[in-house]
C-alpha cells in the first residue's frame, strides 16, 4: 500500500487525471479534484501528505488557495503547477512562504513527465513528508526514540543537603532522535503515531526503554522512581497490567519504582473501561499519576473513584500563579482537594523561586520544572542526581 498520499487540484480535469496517474506510478496514493472547496474540505477530513495545486483556475485562484491552506496550518509539501511565465511562478512561492507554506516544487506548464517525476522523487526523498508506518517502526527498531528524563522532588519545609528539595526521581519525556530529522520532540509525532494507529506498539517501546534505564540505574546504585506517559488508547487495553508486570518480572526490575502518568482527558474518555485497566494495574503494584490536572473536565466523583495515587497540576496553572489572583486560587483549592482525598500533589511546569515558594506555603508535596531542571539525556540526568543528593546504593 503507498505510504503517502497526494491531492491533486487542476479545473482541467485531463491534467488533474495525468498528474494522479505519474503520482501512482511514483508510488503515491492520489485524488482528483477539479473544485477548490471540495478539495479544502477533503484535506480537513483525511490529511493528505503533499498536495499539488493549479495557480490558474476560474472561481478560488491558486492564491487564494494557498490563503485557505494556510490558514488550516497546512505545512505538508506543497506542487505548484502553473503555465504562466516564471516571475509570476516566484512571487507566488514568496507569498507561500510569507504564509508559513511548503513549496516544495515549482512545475511550469505544460508538466511534463520526466519533470514531475522528479518532483515527486525529490518529495520522497525529502523530509518534509511526514513520517510514515514504516518510518516510525523502523526508527523503533533502529532505537532512534530516546527517554529523557526530568526530576521530579519533594518540597522540604527545611533546607536539606544542596538546595529546597528531595529528588524523588524523574519523569521519562520521549525525544525522536532521528538522522535525518533531527531531535524531535513529542508534540510533533505522538499525534502522528496515534494517526497510523502505532500506539501500542510504542507504549510497548517506551516500557522497554524504560526498563532499560531502571536496570542501568540500579547496575550503577541510583535509586530513583520512574515516571512514564501513557495515552488514552493504552488505557483501553485491558492486559496492560499483566503485561507490564511480565515485562517488568522477565527484567528483574521492582516495578514498584515505575509510576505511569495518564492525563485527565485521557482516563475520563472511557471512564469504566479505565477504571477497570487502572485498577489492574494499581492491584499489580503501579503507582498511578493523573497528570495535566486542571485542563478536562473531570467529575469529582469519577476522580475519587479512580485509584490515582498522585495529581499533577498542569504547568499552564502553575506558571500563571505568579501573575494571577484566579490561578493562585485554583492552585490552592486543588491542593487542598486533593489532599483531602489523600492524593500526593505534583506541581509541574516550575520556573521559578517564587512559584516555588507559593507552592511551599500550600503544602504542595512535589515539584517539576525548569527551576530543577530541563529534560535531561540519560546520562545528565544521572549527574544531575548525584549532584543534587539523590538516594544511591
Ligand atoms: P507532559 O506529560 O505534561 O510533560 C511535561 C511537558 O512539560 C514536557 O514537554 C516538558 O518538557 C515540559 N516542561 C517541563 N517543565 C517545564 C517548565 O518548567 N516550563 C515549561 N514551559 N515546560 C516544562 P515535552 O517533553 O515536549 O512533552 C510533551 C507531552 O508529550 C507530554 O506532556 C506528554 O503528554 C507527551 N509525551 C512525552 N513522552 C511521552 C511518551 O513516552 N508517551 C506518551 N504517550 N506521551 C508522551
Ligand atoms: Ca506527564
Ligand atoms: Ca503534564
């Protein structure tokens, strides 16, 4: 099956038609459109990889077109196909790219084959096409995806050892570490994963590599909790529990120093489905984390009745704490709900000494952020740990 997907918008529905069969045989998916709302409304519905657009067409002209495209924030390859003269065909890629567009081709009319050929070869080899199936499993298998890793440490009331904190240990942020594309971080391709329907088999990938690091890290006598993110489809798998417990038991790791991060939004899309994997994996002995607190909707009594051990305020309330009444309220109410329903309190996104301080007064009990320090390679992470008098062996 191709791997891409392109769509090709011409009101002469022979080019259209022409462009489409050379796409195919470039090994891309294709689809025709003669009418521009048809072809804006399609791209909303299935993103499309690249797209190939006339500049000349009656009604929505190719300008316009390229206003429509971006303002969807389409950032995918874009063709440009016009038979007017040259100058023309620049000022238009100016305006592509003023626009925050992707022209990755000009091809002047009338196209010819061996041409768009090499457009199309250009694309493939490009890296502007967004990763496909087989990009993403084989950079799993190449060990491309890294964990790094940010501290997470308890608020003391007296100073201790170097500074205001106990380091407890760490949350693992995944990083695409790719050759071609350079580091990339998650925002940009867990959707992505997600899309081509890989979740699972990266939530297994990013246990393992978590895995890994707790075996290094006992070998070398840091002894650290590690946190790990799991997305709302995982939570639906049912033998989760048991296989991470065999995961974790074939190792020889104590996954009672893994503690798995499941956002709000993501354990209240099912609410009975998650209650039940959630359960599995607490009786299994997981320490579960509801993370980006405070940007659902989640019902109280849902909350309560999921078997959270701790609450991580999202960073967006957090670092507004400093400049707004409202969000120093909310802050503090949920601290204090939490704690009343016996939950520890994570507050993430911690920039600064006097958030830090604010948190302190409310007995807040954890802290992440940059204050600590940024998401750190492995190995940082480990100096950072014995720099700060985290508990070694
Ligand atoms: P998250 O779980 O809420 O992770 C915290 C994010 O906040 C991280 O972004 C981190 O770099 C950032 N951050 C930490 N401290 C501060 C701070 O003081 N200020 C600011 N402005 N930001 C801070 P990152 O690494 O880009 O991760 C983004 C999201 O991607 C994560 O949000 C998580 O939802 C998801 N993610 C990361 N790794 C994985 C993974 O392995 N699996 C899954 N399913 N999702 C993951
Ligand atoms: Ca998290
Ligand atoms: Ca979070």
């Amino acid at each position: 099956m191709p791997e891409h997907k392109i769509f090709v918008l011409d009101d002469e529905s022979e080019i259209g038609e022409y462009i489409c069969a050379v796409a195919r045989m470039n090994d891309f998916d294709s689809r025709y459109f003669s009418d521009a709302e048809e072809f804006l409304a399609a791209l909303v519905v299935s993103p499309a990889t690249c797209v190939a657009i006339d500049l000349q067409m009656p009604g929505l002209d190719g300008i316009e077109v390229l206003r429509r495209l971006s303002a969807l924030q389409f950032r995918s390859p874009i063709l440009i196909m016009s038979g007017m003269d040259l100058k023309v065909l620049e000022s238009a890629r100016h305006f592509a790219k003023a626009h925050r567009l992707a022209v990755s081709d000009i091809i002047p009319k009338p196209v010819r084959v061996e041409e768009l050929g090499r457009a199309f070869a250009r694309l493939k080899s490009s890296d502007r096409l967004p990763p496909s199936k087989t990009d993403f499993v084989n950079a799993m298998a190449a060990g491309e995806f890294v964990l790094y890793l940010q501290p997470k440490a308890r608020i003391s009331l007296e100073p201790v050892g170097s500074g205001r904190y106990v380091p407890l240990g760490f949350e693992g942020l995944a990083r695409w570490n790719s050759p071609s594309r350079g580091l990339t971080m998650p925002d940009a391709f867990i959707p992505q994963i997600h899309a081509l329907g890989l979740s699972p088999q990266f939530c297994d990938h990013i246990f393992d590599l978590a895995l890994a690091t707790l075996k290094r890290w006992k070998e070398s006598g840091v002894r650290a909790n590690l946190a790990i993110n799991m997305s709302a489809s995982d939570v639906e798998d049912i033998t989760l529990a048991d296989r991470l417990w065999d995961q974790c038991a074939r190792s020889g790791v104590n996954h009672q120093s893994m503690t798995i991060e499941i956002t709000e939004s993501a354990a209240m899309e099912h609410p009975e489905r998650a209650l039940d994997v959630l359960t599995r994996l607490r009786l299994r002995g997981f320490s579960l984390s509801l993370d980006d607190f405070g940007t659902g909707y989640s019902s109280l009594v849902q909350l309560q009745r999921l078997p959270f051990a701790e609450l991580k305020i999202d960073r967006s309330l957090v670092s507004d704490c400093r400049s707004s009444e409202q969000s120093r309220i909310i802050v503090k109410a949920i601290i204090d709900l939490a704690h009343a329903l016996g939950l520890a309190v994570v507050a993430e996104g911690v920039e600064d000494e006097e958030t830090l301080d604010l948190l302190r007064g409310w007995s807040c009990d954890i802290v992440q952020g940059y204050l600590l320090a940024r998401p750190l390679p492995p190995d940082l992470a480990e100096k950072w740990w014995r720099e700060h008098g985290g508990a070694v062996s």
